[in-house]
C-alpha cells in the first residue's frame, strides 16, 4: 500500500484515471490543492472515494494575486479533515510577496487553530517562520513537505511533534539525506509531490532509506488516529 500524503492530482493530465487507478490498488493519497478554488472544483469529484482525500490549500507562491480568495477558504474548512498546500515561500522568486503570504499564512492558521486538521506545509527559504507561526497557534498534526531548511531546526520540529514527509528526489540527494538522517523513523510519511516532481516513486524513496511500508502505514494511522 502507498501513503502519498502530498500530491498535486489535480494537476495530473487525467485526474479521474489517477485516483480511481489509485483506489482500485488501495493506496491512500492526499491531494494537495493550490486555492480555495481549486478545491471547490474538485471536492464533488472525491468526496466518495475511500482511500483518496482532498486538501483545502491556499499556495505561499499564489497570495500576492489571490487574496480574494481567503474568504473562500474560511467557507470551506469544515469540508475537509486535510489543509494543505499552505505555508510561506520566501525563495528569490516569491520573497517579494512575503507580508502577503504571512498574512494569508495567519488567515489560514486562525481558521485551523481549534480544529482537527492535517496540514501539509510548504516551507521552502521560509523554515523557521513557518515553525514559529504554527507554534504562534498551537497548531497539532502537521506534515512538513519536501523540508530543506536548516539542520539545526530539525529537533525542534521533531519536539513539536511534527511529521517530515520525503520524497524520492530527497533521497538521492546529499542534503535530502542529510535530512532524512536526522529524523526519526515514527516521524516520517511519504509523499509524491506529483506531477511537479520527477523524481516521485514512493517505492523507491521508501527503498532508498532503508524503510518499510508497514513502518509508514502505522505511521499515518498514528496521525490519523488524532483527528478521529
């Protein structure tokens, strides 16, 4: 069984054949979406399924043009069990927005703080922000995506609770494993990060670090276990 806990279907080429291939066969995906819209658009289309769920996100990268849409969010968040993508991105393309994004950021947790969620976060040049944000908020159950900050934030994050979710491309690379090391095993999920990411093959990433699937289920059952 796969446990994607991140994955973007909804920009897939066929998004239908995706999931029901994946529910066929078992495997539990999150979809990530990018804006309140998006999730709008495709809720209807997987409410019924078992094993596949949707996230209600709101992109670090998309706040400086979609502010419009947070109200939008705050409508929908008793939809869904699952938030995601959210978070900050202050890399060189997107730092110019980054007082929007912490506002859109605070929206997002404000809306979050007494509820039972999961949140899949986005964290990239941003790593420590998020982590005083969600800490600002007491915010439970959160999955840090594709982390690739500071080594030394890490036991912090793990203190917390949180969870890291890799990918295969993290793990055949120098710092992705470096990463990877400093994680304990009952704090790892995996994840796709499909179709962004090339190197997605959750087998392989399981593989390439010495993992089970049977680790990574009863991991995500144990983050399950907390909103039910």
């Amino acid at each position: 069984m796969i446990i994607d806990t991140h994955c973007h279907f909804d920009m897939m080429q066929n998004p239908e054949q995706y999931i029901q291939s994946a529910e066929n066969k078992g495997d539990i995906i999150i979809g990530m979406t990018n804006l309140p819209s998006h999730f709008q658009m495709g809720y209807a289309h997987v409410r019924n399924f078992r094993h596949i769920r949707l996230a209600l996100g709101f992109h670090p990268q998309l706040a400086a043009k979609s502010s419009h849409e947070l109200v939008s969010f705050g409508k929908q968040v008793n939809k869904t069990s699952y938030i995601g993508e959210v978070g900050l991105d202050f890399s060189k393309d997107f730092v110019a927005s980054k007082e929007k994004q912490i506002y859109a950021f605070r929206y997002v947790l404000n809306h979050i703080k007494d509820k039972d969620k999961i949140v899949s976060v986005h964290s990239r040049k941003a790593e420590k922000e998020v982590f005083e944000l969600l800490q600002e908020y007491e915010i439970k159950n959160v999955i840090f995506h594709w982390y690739s900050g500071p080594l030394s934030l890490i036991n912090k994050i793990i203190d917390a609770g949180y969870y890291f979710s890799i990918n295969e491309a993290m793990t055949v690379s120098i710092s992705g494993r470096k990463i990877i090391s400093k994680i304990p095993q009952n704090q790892i999920l995996t994840e796709s990060d499909a179709p962004f990411n090339k190197h997605s093959k959750i087998l392989n990433a399981i593989s390439n670090i010495g993992l089970t699937e049977d680790l990574i289920y009863s991991n995500f059952l144990k983050l399950i276990n907390t909103i039910v």
